[in-house]
C-alpha cells in the first residue's frame, strides 16, 4: 500500500479577487502535491473558499447583492485561476455547500458532548477584517494588533468554546512534535503566545445572519473561524454518509498557511480537534508574505499585484517558478516586476531554454537530429545524481528554493561540459572527435532528460514539453537513484528546436507595463521611470562600459512580417557572426548591406525583437528617423575596437 499525503491551503475569502499571496499558497502545494505524486504516494491536495462571515456579509451588500451571489462570481475566477495556473487540486471545497455545513455540524455536536460549550454574553472588540475578537488591552492604536484593520465593540449573546482548558494539552502537543508547526520562529511563536494563557473562544453570532445556523439554536450562527477550519475534513467527507477518505487521510499532513492566520490554526483548530476526539494535523507549516513597497500585500492597503496580464503573456510556468524561487519558503520577500523579469531571462531563457534549444540545434547540425547515446557514467552522470538527491532532499525538509538552486547547478555543469567539449569543434575533426561529439551531445540530452523530470512538480508544462522534445515522456513515478541515469531513448528523432521562453526587453515590457495596466496588472501610476530625454554627463570610464566594434555584414535579410527590420549576421571576428536586428529596412536593402562594414555595441544586453534575438545594435546617425549607417573610414578587420 503507498504513503497517504493530504495538503491543504487555506480557503480564500470571496471578498475579493485573488492576488499573487493567495496564489503563492496555492502554488506552493500544488507543487508539494505533484512532488509526493511523483513520489508515487496517494496524494489529496485541497482547496477552496470560505463564504461567510460578516465581512463577506458586508461586502456584498455594499455590492447590492447577495452574499451567495458575490461567492459564486468570485468561485468562478478562482476556479478560472486554478485551471490556468495548473493547479492539480483534488477537490474545491466551499463552506456553503451542504456536505461542509454538515460537517460543521457534527463537529459542534462532538465538542458540545465533551461539555467544552457554553452559552454566556461576549462583550469586546471585533476586528471584521480578521474575523477575530480582540479584548481591549490588545488593541494597538484602536486598531487590531494584527493587520491595522478598524474594530467595533460587540456585545452579544454567544455560545463560548472552553478553550483555555486547552492551555496545557495543546503546550504538551506542541512539546512532543516539535515539527508541527514551521519554520521553528513561528514555533516558538505560537508557544510563547500560548504559555501566556488562553481565553475561552467565543463561537457563534447573533448580530449576522451570514453563516452556518448554530446546531439547536438557530437565533446564532457559527463563528466563521469554527466554520471555515472544519473545511479540511468536510472535504473530506468527516460527517457525511461516506467519509472514507476522512478514514483513509486525515490526519493531513500539512496545512500551508500564511503567517497570518497561524494562531487560528495552531492553537483553535488543534483544540477543536482535540475535543472533538480527532487526530491532529502532523505539520502546519507558516509562510512568509509577499510584500510591494515593503507592506504586505492586501486589498486593504490597495497595493496587490494580479497575476492576470503575466499568466496570459507568458503562461503559467515563468510564475509558478518565480514564486517558488523568488521566495524562501517561510521567509517575506518582496515582489517586482523587475526581479520577476531578470529572474525570467536569466534563469529560464537563459539557463533552461538556451540550453535545451542550443543541445537539440547541435543534435541536429551535427548528429544527424537522433538522439546519440550519452556516457555510461563519468561527471555529469555523478552531477546528476547529486541534483536527484538534493533536490529530493529539499522537498522533503520543505526547502523548494533549495530544490531549484540545486537543478539550476546541475544546469550550469551541463552549460560547462558544451563549452568544455565544443561540439562545434569536434564536428570538424575525424572520427574519434565525431565520437566524442556524439557521446558530448547524448550526455546532454539525457542530463536534460533528467532536469525535466526534477522541474515538473515546478513548471509542468514546460517540464513536459522538454519531454517530449527529448522523445521520453515525464515518468509517472521518479526512479530510484540506482536507475536514475540513461532512460533516454537512444535513435529517436528529435523534433526542431523551437525557443522554451522567449527573451524579453525588460525596459519595452516595464514601459508597456506602465501603460496598459502592467505585466503584473499593476495599477497603471505605477512609478516607472519617465523617458530621459537629455542624457546626463557621463565620465569615460562609464564611457568605456559600453563595448564599441566594427563588424563586417556577412548575411541580410527582413525579419518576416517587419517593414522595418533586418536581420543581420555580422562578423565581429568572434567565433561565428553574431546575429543583430537592426530597424533600418525603410532606408536599406538587405542585399546593399552584404560586405559592409558597420560600428555595433557589442556588449548589448540581448533582447528579442519581433520573435528574434538581437545581440548587439548597429550605429547609425538618425535624422528625422532616417538611419545613415556609420562606418570606418577605410576596411578594417572585424572585431576592431572604437573608441
Ligand atoms: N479565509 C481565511 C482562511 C481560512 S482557512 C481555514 C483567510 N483568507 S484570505 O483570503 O484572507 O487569505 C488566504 C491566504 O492568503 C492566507 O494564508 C494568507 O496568509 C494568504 N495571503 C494573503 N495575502 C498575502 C500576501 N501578501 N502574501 C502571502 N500570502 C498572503 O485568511
């Protein structure tokens, strides 16, 4: 029989649309679930929406419309969402469907029979922001302590929860199974938090009507916190005629939630749970925030980033990757656009995709397009195993960002062995540099192979398109290490190499970004820098910076579909013609321009204009948008510097 694994996330208000923190907890345990899947364990990962309260109450009405009706719509973007995101959940639980009220209900009716309910009056603050109670003293500024919301005195009648009988037992619980709760600073949070005492909890509402109707007396209804926290064993089926995956899971073991909402599920739920006779979750793991502007992001605070306009430019995968990367896994981190899109050219087009297309194209020019057979063993057999096991060690102690950092290495031992081998090179020797070249080209492939399979919990489109490049296919489950190396199907054709993640122009895409709602569907005030129009002064060592050549024209020709681009193969006197776009179509031929000899910025960051790569520009003196190339005086060699 496989391991069980159940992981959760927190279900989401439906308030309001989701922002890149609701994401990154939903992302996070996908990526958790389709590991322990490829681990070949029986996974149920959930998710969902938490539909009452009185903020959602609010909401609504301040909408004119039903609170059902604000859930449904928001259900719908999330369901959206999840699909466009990949996300792999097993089930979406919402706690207005019969199946959650009725576990609310059970759970209530097992506390209610350990005599840990009483009836009695709340009087103190309320924060509907939270949906948390606040007694005076701990109010900061008149505000909750937590979040800064507003808060309002309440005095009503209420059903109490004895929590602080629970004082002792959750001290002990938390004492015996030191990694229930994580990272270790939240640990010693909650228990710091706990030793101080605990009040007995008020759960029920009278003064809103927007909840599960209080079992026996339905003047109140459910405290949205009792409600919602019972939504990982209603999904479940705890409470329903068939709740055999309630027997088969529960236990979950993890529950990913951000670090705000950590005392609602290490100190009421594991009560809830301990009076309700039920087993404890094994692991609540607290992660960090994603900050703009060093605040944490929240409708609230009008600072959230969206993800709409950066899923559909660039799918799922370049997110999905950045937010596990991006971030240490229980740690704030900050998000911008900026570091969304260095990350994105360097590490994905740079490292991944250039390495796949450049290893398939070389394949292809000098090996016939077949997959050639790799080593048998040797360094990068050894490198790949290294990355296997780290990164399967990172999984399991709950360090993705460790996973990647150690895919990513194995990345660059590949990128080194090219550059070591020089395929190019060998192709132009006899035979025994051909057989080198083919074993240097088969070795590749399969560390590639390899790379595919640790990415896929990560980004598993593009894992799967690697794949399938490579004519293997992800497997089902991950192999063990013995039987790790040399699953590449050795004589199977590879398809063309077609660009995984196509560059993109940062300073364009920032200036797009500011004008059409942004990459990120950041407000359109963002504060992108305007165009400087009048260069500052400069000193000659910033001068030097800049990398200024002649090159010689060896090939032209229209980028397809442009009026105004070339595409231009110059020699530099580098080891093969660089290729260059230059907007200049309008004023030259491309056949005037073969044999020419031109000034280019060498040292250019490469950007990608209309589907092609540019590395380097090509002066020329622009006069009312005419180009006038500039070129040397007389013939020099390429490769000649400017200066
Ligand atoms: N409905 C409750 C959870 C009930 S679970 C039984 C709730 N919902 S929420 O929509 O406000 O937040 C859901 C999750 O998103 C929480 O884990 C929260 O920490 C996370 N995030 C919301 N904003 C965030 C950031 N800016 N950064 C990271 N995660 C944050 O709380």
């Amino acid at each position: 029989m496989s391991e069980r694994y159940l992981i959760t996330t927190p279900i989401y208000y439906v308030n309001d649309l989701p922002h890149i923190g609701h994401i990154y907890t939903t992302v996070m345990a996908d990526i958790f679930a389709r590991y322990h899947r490829m681990k070949g364990e029986q996974v149920v990962f959930l998710t969902g929406t938490d539909e009452h309260g009185q903020k959602i109450e609010r909401s609504a009405k301040a909408k004119g419309v039903a609170p059902i009706e604000l859930a449904n719509e928001v259900v719908r973007r999330y369901e959206t969402l999840w699909k466009d995101l990949e996300i792999s959940n097993d089930d979406f639980i919402r706690t207005t469907e019969p199946r959650h009220e009725a576990a609310v209900a059970e759970i209530i009716r097992r506390i209610q029979a350990a005599g840990d309910i009483y009836k009695g009056e709340y009087t103190g603050w309320y924060c509907a922001g939270c949906e948390a109670f606040y007694v005076e003293t701990q109010l900061v500024e008149g505000r909750c302590p937590d979040q800064g919301h507003p808060v309002e005195l309440l005095s009503e009648p209420s059903y109490f929860f004895r929590l602080s009988a629970y004082r002792d037992k959750l001290l002990d619980w938390y004492r015996d199974n030191p990694g229930c709760i994580q990272p270790k600073s939240r640990y010693n949070e909650v228990v710091r938090f706990v030793e101080g005492g605990l009040r007995d909890l008020s759960i029920s509402r009278t003064s809103i009507t927007w909840g599960v109707p209080f079992p026996g007396d339905p003047d109140h209804v459910v405290y949205v916190w009792l409600d919602a926290l019972t939504n990982y064993i209603s999904a479940l089926g705890f409470g329903s005629d068939d709740d055999t995956r309630f027997r088969e899971f529960w236990p979950a073991d993890i529950h990913l939630v951000g670090k705000d909402i950590l005392r609602f599920h290490c100190v009421y739920w594991p009560a809830f749970l301990m009076s309700a006779g039920l087993a404890l979750p094994k692991t609540i793991f607290g992660h960090g925030w994603w900050l703009r502007d060093e605040a944490k992001m929240s409708k609230s605070a009008g600072n959230v980033v969206r993800p709409d306009a950066l899923l559909k430019k660039l799918g799922p995968d370049p997110l999905r990757y950045f937010l596990a990367r991006e971030m240490t896994f229980g740690a704030d981190s900050s998000f911008s656009d900026e570091a969304f899109l260095t990350r994105y050219n360097a590490e994905l087009a740079n490292k991944l995709g250039n390495t796949v297309s450049r290893t398939i194209a070389m394949t292809h020019r000098f090996a016939g397009g077949r997959i050639p057979a790799p080593q048998a063993s040797g360094p990068i057999a050894e490198a790949a195993a290294i990355a296997f096991t780290s990164s399967i060690e990172a999984m399991d102690s709950l360090a993705p960002q460790k996973a990647l950092d150690a895919i990513w290495k194995f990345l660059e031992v590949l990128n080194g062995f090219i550059q070591e081998r020089a395929p190019w090179t060998l192709a132009k020797g006899g035979a025994p540099e051909r057989q080198l070249l083919e074993e240097t080209l088969g070795t590749c492939l399969e560390g590639l192979r390899i790379v595919a399979m640790l990415i896929a919990p990560f980004m598993p489109g593009i894992a799967s398109k690697i794949s399938s490049h490579l004519a293997t296919g992800l497997p089902d489950v991950l192999p063990e290490p013995s039987e790790l190396w040399g699953g590449v199907q050795v004589g199977a054709p590879l398809p063309p190499a077609e660009p995984l993640f196509p560059r993109i122009d940062i300073n364009a895409y920032l200036k797009e970004s500011a004008t059409d709602d942004g990459p990120a569907g950041k407000p359109a005030s963002s504060p992108v820098p305007p165009e400087d129009q009048t260069p500052k002064e400069i000193s000659i060592d910033e001068f030097a910076r800049t990398r200024l050549v002649v090159g010689t024209v060896r090939e032209a020709e229209l980028v397809p579909k442009s009026k105004k681009l070339l595409r231009l193969m110059v020699d530099l006197g580098e080891e093969s013609p660089r290729q260059i776009v230059a907007g200049m179509a309008t004023k030259y031929a491309p056949e005037d321009l073969v044999g020419r000899q031109v000034v280019v910025v060498a040292n250019l960051k490469p950007v990608t204009l209309m589907g092609v790569e540019s590395r380097g520009m090509v002066l020329a003196a622009s006069e009312d948008g005419e180009p006038f190339i500039l070129a040397p005086d007389g013939p020099v060699s390429p490769g000649t510097g400017v200066r």
